[in-house]
C-alpha cells in the first residue's frame, strides 16, 4: 500500500500544469525530432538536454522522459510511410509497415504502432512500480553465459524465417555475420575485414544496411515492375484500424510486451534485438504468419510494442541498480546527474518523491503520446498523397540523407547505396533478406558474450551447460533449430514467401 | 545536412521561446564575433567508452559548461569498443578544426598506440591535449559476502591457487588490466582477467551479478557499490587514501608497493589552429573547475586535478615513459 500512496503522491507532483506541458512540449518536440531522418534517440534526447538545464529537476526529467518517447515513435513514422527507419529499433517494422502503407493502410499502422507503444511502455512502467527490485536483481542473473544461450535463441529463430529453402536462410543469415565481424575486434583490438578503411573499423552501420536492403532495393526493384506497385494512397479514409486488425493485433501486442520487458531488463540488451525478436516471434508464433512480409498488423504491433516496452523495461535497472541498460537510458542518467541526482536505490530513500512524480510522469507521458499522435496519424499519412513519381524520388532523397545523418559521414551514404545492390542481387535469387538483419543485429552481442563467458570459465566451453538459466536457453535454441524437422509444428509454417 | 541542423535549429529556438514563456529563462551565452566556434554547428565530444561508465558521466557534466562558454552545442557521443581505440582513432581521424574533441583516458590512450600488434592508426602526437581533469585511483573490492576481509587474505589465497578467481577489466590493456598485471608483478597473485571491452558499466553489473569474482575498477566506479554495500573494497592503488572511501586502507598501507589508476582529460586531433586551441583550452578549464562540476566530480568519488594542455602533454609523455617498461606484463595471451 506504501507504494500505492507514493505512486498517488507523484502523480499529485507530476499533474503541476507546468509538469503537464513539459511532458506535452516533450512528446512533442521528441516526435518531431524522430521524424527527421537519422536522428533517433539517443542523439534526440542528447540535442534537447540543454533546453531543460534551467527547468527544476523534475520537470527537466519529466521533459527528457517524454522527448525520449517521442523520438522512439517519431522514428516509427518515417519507416512505416516512407520505409526509412528513423532509428534502429524500428527498423524491422518497415517490412510490414510499408507493406501496409502500399495497400492503402498506413494510418492504420501509424495507429497500431501507437497504441502498441502505449500498451508496451505503460505494461513495463506498472512492472517498474509493482516489482522494479527484484526485477533489476533478475536482470543480473545474466551474466554473459546467459547473454549468450540467449543470442543462440535469437539466431535459431532463422529457421522461422526461411521462406522455400532453408538453405537461402543460412546463406543470409552467415553472410549477416560475416558483415557484423567488420571493424575491430572488440577483445584484441586488431581491424577485421576493414581493408585499412578508416570508415570500417566501427563496422558498418546497422541503419544504413537497413536502409539499403529493404529500402532501396525495393525501389530499385519497381522499374522492373510498373510504376503502379508503388504506394497507392487508396485507403486514406481508413485511418483507423477495423475491427479485424484491432483483433489480430491484441496477441502481437501481448508476445511484444513480453519479449521487449524481458530483455529490457537485461543489462547490455538494445532495443532493436527486442523489436527484431518480435517480428521473429510473430513469424513464428502468430496466426496469419503467412501473411507477414506483406503488409500484416502484426508485423506492426509485435515490434512497435516491443521497442516501448524494452525502453521502459530498461529504466528498471536505471532506478534499482544505478546501471544504464542502453545508450538512451545513459543519456537520461547523465541528465539526472545535471540534476543532482544519482540514479540508484538511494534515489528512492533520498529523492523519494522526485522519483515517485517521475515513475508517474512516465505514465502520463506514454498517455500523451498516444493523446498526441493518434490525432497526427491523417497529417503524417497525408504525405501519401503526394502524386507516386514525386513521392518516390522523395523516398529516395530521405533515404540518402537518413543514411548521411547516421554519424554525417558520405560512407554511410556509399554503404547504404552498395548494401541496396546487394539486396537488390538477394531478392533475384529468391535469397530472404530478413536472416540477415537477424544475424547482424545479433552477431556482435554473441561475439562479445561469447568471448566474456569463455574467459570467465577460462576456455571451457561447458560454462554453457554447467549453469541453468544459460543450459535452459541453449535446449530451447536446440529445440527451435529442430523443430521444423520434428515437425512440432506445422510445417505450413515454412511455405512460400518470397519477402522474406 | 545543413537543412536539418536548421530544422533542429528552428525546433529548438521555438522550444526555447516556449520555455521562456513558462517563465524560465533558458537562453544561451552568446559568443562575440569570433569564427570559432560558428553558431548554430555543433560541437562533437567523443568518448571512446560506453555510457555510464567514468569518462563518460564526467564528460557529460563538463558538457553544459562548455556549451555555455563556447556559445554552441556540444554533443557526448559514445564510440565504445577496442578498449577506446575505436573512439580514438575516430578523434584523431577527425579534422583538426576544434569541432571534434574527445576525452583521452590513459592508460588506454597511452598504450594502444605502443603495441604493434594493435595496428593502432595514432600516436601520442596524433592527439593535442587540452586539459587535464581528474586522477581516479584504482582498487580491488570483492563480492561482499566473500570469505576475504582483507588485502593480504585476498593476495595470499591468489598466490596459493593462481588464477582461480576470476577478476573484470575494461578491456585489454587498460588501467584495470594494468593495475592486474602490476599486482602480480609486484606480490605474486595472479587473478583470470576477463575484457569486459564496452567498458566500466558492464564490468560492474557483471560483478553485481556475481558472474566475476573480482572487480578491478577506479574509486569513482566503487563509491556509490560500497555506500549500498555491494562491494567490499579491499584497496586502493595510491600513496593516500581516497577522500570516498575512508576506511579503505591503501595498497601501501597493507605493505604492497602497487600504485595504479587513471588519468582523464580532454584532447583534440593535433594541428589546431593556435586561436581554436586556446578557446577550447580556457573553455575547459572554466568547465573543469567549475564548483558545481567539482562537487558533483566528488559525489562520485573523484578527485579534480587539472592541468593546462601543455602540462597535460608533458604528462602524457612521461606516462608513455612509465608505461613501456610494463608492457610486456599484458601482453602475453590470457
């Protein structure tokens, strides 16, 4: 009950008119933010820290809280409408989204995406005030053996993308890992794979191979067509989700809280593994998987909810532990440390009720968002309406200076232009692009895991079987490789589609 | 880009209309007519290890300082990985023209360069430093239920059974691994290192988790574990004790002759133009010692200690000195 008074005491503290409009002024400025390509939100939050510095400590927070949000969904429209994701986490999201929005139902995913957002992030906040202790303990359980048998989960999923061939799928996924291990080794610090490039030796950047991929070579792949497959706008009216799409939607949303709050958790852990695992889980797991890949809700809802909930999930480990579990959360600690204020467990014992008007204003923040976007949904989605020859080269001027803003360097241009060829090559030999991001993403974090757990054990490999959690997770991979071949479930699963 | 910055711009100026009208003043210092830095380009401040960790949260307080004195953005961000080299090499690729600057942290900046097996692109005159911020001892600290109370208790039982327990680092070759590599040189103990290679903050809920035995780190990283009573510190590789952690005998005191920790300051890539150099110099110094900063550097647990540029490249090359000679203890395969 203490925490029930506490959380109504900072909801008294956060409801101040003055706290009410920071937190609108916030959503605001952060989806606005997210919009412009490139700019996601890390470098979003870090751009407007200097306007709250002469705000009190709580309003100052409670804006960042809000901007933070914002730009997370801001970046959730550019992929949608114009297949450029405006930040990493909602990379995945453009498959489907963009497929919605080219049979006419782009508002209704702009919609979906919000309300999943709010669903995901207010589910996560409710585990932050019920159990943020034991949470932020959990989340230490995962060590990096743990963090491992978890990546090997992740890669086994490949086996729910392949489209007809196996075989296609491991293609893509190793050549995903071959492009992860570019830049230097991140144990030995020796250049991998850089062909003395400075521009390599971080890697190649994941947004930009995104871009690429899905985005460019899709465009690419219209002259062959007609013009007329690109967006059609026939569906502007159908701004609101039907009935059906609220439906299919509702266990999309459900698997994305869960998976994005688990991993959330877990110190280490980005947002976009969590929305990546979503698709994946909805490709695997969800009813229509057949239809995903070409316009489907739940391509939608599962990642969109799942990026919320993992962002918020991650301010658990923020306020119990002290630890900021991605680079957003850390650029929020810096601005609680601006403040005065060290994030901690003794944060609620010497700032309690600054902490409790915070966890509130999480709450009215996520509300707000919703308040604010559901109604922008026609206004962003009247871009659509823009004749397709002059959309098109539109789509293609944002991808370039999304992929520029990246880090503003013209070799994520050149990267992303190289990487749409070679989606363009992949989609000719009826290769699935998806297996790819997957590994890419996951790649370097089991490389890193790999390399901590095997110096832990000191080159013994049975440190994966000795401990439960990471044997569990390593039976579990184990199974989900298997499964298509034990025929757990139905091989229907794995019938043609040619998108991913 | 210039369409964005001003787009951002525009977002920003009306934010702070706004702002204003809710009755806080939130302008920004004007810089006189001078070239550097122009208004409205901003300001990039690499910092070659994850967020959270040390440099970086000292990068970041330092940060609104520097905005307000340089009258322009100035933006933290996080290259991690390589145990800096990546942020490094980055910095010194950057073009000497005051808008890229980075926090320099030895050992990690010192040494990368002196291995050839790093193939590291830079040198220590590949960098102009610019000051000189703090000194963050380093300390050894175990689970708080561990069965050692002491320093001598801990060696012993390392020396008895080598590379038993196992103990984080940031990285290869980094003050922690140095501060490793020392130890066992100077009192025989011999621990398993493991990289944690994005930096401090894994490092630390490693060891919160227990995945570690050992948690090698700098007294700024252990104040606020030692406060909650999740890390025994056991001790401090300096002559005096740290003002954080008051209880926490020295290694000197416990009869080690091991001193060891790390530098932080600020550089940019050499060849500055001398008029850039000088406002980003004086800029720093006004941020660095700022009461503010530097209180809020000691709620941390760490020791403000600035030097001007030149002093600091002074340092910087007697450290180079110091550190060649221990080379070789980290170099060998773990």
């Amino acid at each position: 009950m203490d925490t029930l008074n506490e959380l109504i005491g900072g909801f008294a503290a956060a409801m101040t008119w003055q706290n009410l409009v920071f937190a609108f002024l916030g959503c605001l400025l952060g989806t606005i933010i997210g919009v412009l390509p490139g700019i996601g939100p890390v470098a979003g939050v870090a751009l407007l820290i200097p306007l709250t510095m002469n705000l009190d400590a709580t309003g100052a927070i409670i804006m960042l809280c809000a901007i933070f949000y914002g730009t997370a969904y801001g970046g959730t429209i550019t992929s949608v409408l114009l297949n450029t994701p405006g930040e990493a986490a909602s990379a995945i999201t453009t498959i489907d989204g963009y497929a919605m929005t080219k049979i006419g139902k782009a508002g209704a995913a702009l919609t979906i995406a919000a309300v999943g957002s709010f669903v995901g992030g207010t589910i996560a906040t409710l585990g932050l005030v019920a159990a943020a202790k034991p949470l932020g303990e959990m989340g230490l359980m995962v060590g990096p053996p743990e963090f491992f048998a978890l990546m090997v989960v992740g890669i086994s999923l490949l086996v729910a993308l392949a489209g007809k061939s196996m075989v296609k799928a491991l293609i893509s996924g190793a050549l995903g890992l071959l492009i992860s291990m570019v830049g230097i080794d991140p144990v030995a610090g020796a250049p991998r794979f850089t062909f003395g490039s400075d521009n390599l030796l971080d890697g190649v950047s994941f947004v930009a191979v995104i871009v690429g991929v899905f985005g460019l070579s899709e465009i690419l792949s219209y002259r062959k067509d007609s013009a007329a497959s690109i967006v059609h706008a026939p569906g502007l009216r159908s701004l609101l989700p039907n009935r059906t799409e609220w439906r299919r939607s509702a266990p999309s949303m459900a698997r994305g809280t869960g998976i994005g709050f688990g991993l959330g958790l877990i110190p280490g852990m980005t947002g976009s593994v969590s929305s990546l695992l979503a698709y994946v889980a909805e490709k695997k797991f969800s009813k229509h998987r057949n239809e995903l890949g070409h316009g489907a809700i739940e391509g939608v809802a599962g990642p969109e909810t799942a990026n919320n909930a993992h962002a918020n999930a991650a301010l658990i480990p923020l306020f119990t532990l002290g630890i900021p579990a991605s680079p957003t959360i850390a650029v929020l600690m810096g601005a609680f440390l601006q403040q005065g204020l060290t994030p901690g467990p003794t944060l609620f014992t010497e700032h309690s009720e600054m902490a409790w008007a915070i966890i509130a204003s999480l709450f009215i923040g996520n509300l707000l968002l919703l308040l604010l976007n559901v109604p922008l949904v026609g206004l962003w989605t009247s871009i659509l309406r823009v004749p397709a020859s002059i959309l098109t080269a539109m789509i293609l001027l944002f991808m370039v200076i999304g992929a520029y803003t990246i880090n503003f360097n013209v070799f994520d241009v050149f990267v992303m232009i190289a990487f749409g060829l070679l989606g363009l090559a992949l989609r000719h030999l009826d290769i699935p692009l998806a297996p790819m991001v997957l590994t890419l993403v996951l790649g370097p974090l089991m490389e890193r895991s790999l390399r901590e757990s095997l110096e832990i054990s000191q080159g013994d490999f049975g440190i994966f079987l000795n401990r439960p959690i990471s044997m569990v997770l390593i039976g579990v991979g184990v199974l989900i490789v298997l499964s298509p071949l034990l025929k757990l479930r139905k091989p229907k699963a794995l019938n043609e589609d040619p998108e991913t | 880009m210039p369409r964005i910055r001003i787009a951002a711009a525009a977002v920003a100026a009306a934010a702070l209309f706004a702002l204003t009208a809710c009755g806080s003043n939130a302008g920004a210092a004007n810089s006189a007519g001078d070239a550097f830095p122009k208004k409205g380009k901003s300001i990039e401040l690499i910092v070659s290890f994850s967020s959270g960790g040390a440099v970086d949260t000292a990068a970041r307080l330092v940060q609104p300082i520097l905005e307000k004195e340089l009258g322009t953005n100035v933006e933290v961000v996080n290259k991690p990985g390589a145990g800096g080299q990546i942020g490094y090499t980055q910095l010194t690729s950057a073009k000497p023209d005051g808008y890229t600057i980075g926090a320099t942290g030895s050992p990690s900046v010192v040494v990368s360069p002196l291995d050839p097996a790093r193939g590291a692109k830079y040198t220590r005159t590949s960098f102009q430093p610019l000051g000189r911020q703090v000194i963050d001892p380093a300390v050894i600290a175990v689970q708080p239920d561990s069965p050692y109370k002491t320093l001598k208790e801990l060696l012993d039982a390392a020396k008895a059974k080598p590379k038993s327990m196992t103990a984080s680092t940031t990285g290869l070759q980094t003050g922690e691994h140095f501060a490793l590599a020392q130890i066992q040189e100077k009192t025989g103990a011999e621990f398993a290192p493991v990289h944690f290679s994005e930096g401090a903050s894994q490092a630390t809920t490693a060891f919160l988790g227990k995945h570690v035995d050992i948690l090698v780190a700098n007294v700024s990283d252990v104040t606020e574990l030692s406060k909650q009573g999740k890390a025994r510190v056991l001790g401090v590789m300096t002559t005096e004790r740290a003002p954080s952690l008051p209880d926490v005998p020295t290694f000197k005191e416990s009869g080690y002759d091991v001193e060891a920790g790390t530098v932080r300051g600020y550089s940019a890539p050499a060849g500055l133009p001398d008029a850039v150099a000088k406002k980003l110099e004086a800029a720093l110094k006004k941020a660095i010692e700022d009461p503010t900063v530097v209180k809020k550097m000691e709620d941390l647990g760490l020791q403000t200690s600035y030097l001007s540029g030149a002093d600091y490249a002074q340092f910087w090359a007697g450290q180079e000195e110091d550190f060649k000679k221990v080379l070789p203890l980290v170099q060998k395969k773990d």
